[in-house]
C-alpha cells in the first residue's frame, strides 16, 4: 500500500507533487530539525538542509532526532536532519550542507520554498533579501521567552515574505533597533531561552503553508501569512501587523530581482 495514503485528501496527484518538490531548511536548531522531520512525513522529494553547527547537551532539550549519542560524537546537525528525514522517507533526496548558508547560494537558489529556522535577526534579514532577489517564497519561523512582570510569556511567530507582498521589515519582525541591539549584545554569555513544544507548534504551522503552496488543497491561496504565537495561552491567531501591512513593499524594487552576477551583454560582448 502506498504510504501516503491517508493524505490522499490532499488530491489524486498530492504524493507526486509533493515528491517533485524541493524545500531548503536553514537553520536545524529547536525549529528547524522539527521543519525537517515533517518534511520526511509528508513525502518531500528534495530536501536541503543547512547549519554549520554540531549538537551540544544543551540542545537535546528541544533537537528533534538528537540524542545523547549524538552529542557524545559531536554529530552534525545536518546529519541528524537527514538521518531523521531517511528514517522516515527512504527515498527522499537530502542535500546537506554543514557550513553558513551564505556558502551555498547555488542550492538555495533551486528550492521551491526556503524555512528560515535563525535565531538572529540580522540572519533572517539577510535571507530574506536573498529570496527575495531569487523569488523564492520564504517562511521564517521564531520564538522568544520574554521576561513578563508574572514570570514569562513565551511568544512565536511564522511568517511568509514572498514578491508582492509583506517582507519581513513590512511585517516589524526585522527592525533597525531589533539589528542594533543584536549587535550590540552580540557575544553575550548563555543563550536564548527555548523548549521543544513552542518549536512544534510553530513548524508544523510552517509545514502546512508550505503543503498548500506546494499542493493547494483548499480553494484558498497562500499569499501572505503572519501568524503568532502566544504560548501561555496556546493560541496561533493571524498578527494584526498583516492587516496594517499598505500593500506595498519599499524594501525590495523590482528591479533588484535576478542575479545581480548575471550580465547578458557582458556575455555577449557588449558593453553597453
Ligand atoms: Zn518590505
């Protein structure tokens, strides 16, 4: 029996679709590893996984397939991605790369959908600009706790930056402040707070935009998304910052889209 099967709902030629995609994954951290199991689940073609880093003991609170083994043979986190994505779909193509994303443009540049899974601001600013420029639609998934006068709030967000509508800067979750103050903290002792359950949330909300996208189910479109998470209470409810958003970006020109390397003249030898 075909192992997709009982999401057959999703349409007669679903497992197809699915299969011929190719999704990047940047970032294999709390959310990312999440991102990359379910693509294995739903029968993702290709997958591209990037993250420079091995697992340490302090990410198995929340690394998705890492375990103590992994940690005690300071494992990629690529590997474990693909080792998680395998174990479920065998034939699914998984190309890792374990260095920083900016490394390797020409495998991002061929995926259908891009997850950004990055814990910094200026990183996701950055790929943001980069799918943008290569009209690739681009999810970036985030979760912060924030210290509250009653303890803590645990708060998240998926959202969607694609041509013609809201980037990230539209959407407030990149700000100049936001880029500033990281720098400005850059290198400070411990990490950010994170548990497991806030990243499941926020990628399977992340895989299901990508599952319409790819394979549109529901009459709906996607087109844009900002969807927030508040963890205290366990909701996901659409930001009101999409609803602000004026329909129109300034951050991304048309004419700042292609590759900025590509010269056709130039190839032709001509100059002007
Ligand atoms: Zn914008």
């Amino acid at each position: 029996m075909d192992w997709l099967s009982r999401q057959s709902f999703l349409g007669s030629n679903s497992s197809e679709l699915l299969g011929s995609a190719r999704v990047g994954v940047v970032g294999l951290g709390g959310g990312g590893s999440h991102v990359c199991q379910q693509l294995g689940h739903v029968g993702i073609g290709e997958v591209v996984i990037v993250d420079p880093d091995r697992i340490s003991s302090t990410n198995l609170n929340r690394l998705i397939g890492g375990t103590r083994l992994d940690v005690l043979l300071r494992r990629k986190k690529t590997s474990i991605a693909k080792r998680q994505i395998r174990r479920v779909n065998a034939t699914a193509r998984v190309i890792s790369f374990s260095g920083e994303w900016q490394a390797c443009f020409d495998i991002l540049k061929a995926c259908d959908i891009i997850v950004g899974c990055l814990d910094q601001v200026r990183a996701k600013d950055e790929l943001d600009a980069f799918c943008r420029r290569y009209l690739i639609p681009f999810i970036d998934i985030g979760m912060d706790v924030h210290e509250i006068p009653s303890g803590h709030l645990i708060a998240g967000q998926v959202a969607l930056s694609f041509v013609g509508g809201p980037c990230l800067r539209c959407l407030g979750i990149v700000t100049e402040t936001a880029v500033a103050t990281e720098a400005r903290n850059y290198g400070a002792a411990g990490g950010n707070p994170q548990v497991v359950w806030p990243n499941g949330v926020l990628a399977s909300t992340a895989v299901g935009l990508i599952i319409q996208m790819l394979n549109p189910w529901q009459p709906t479109p996607v087109e844009t998304a900002l969807l927030q998470y508040d963890g205290n209470i366990g909701t996901v409810s659409e930001s009101h910052r999409l609803a602000n958003w004026s329909g129109r970006c300034q951050h991304y020109p048309a004419d700042q889209r292609g590759d900025p390397g590509f010269r056709i003249r130039e190839r032709h030898g001509v100059n002007r």
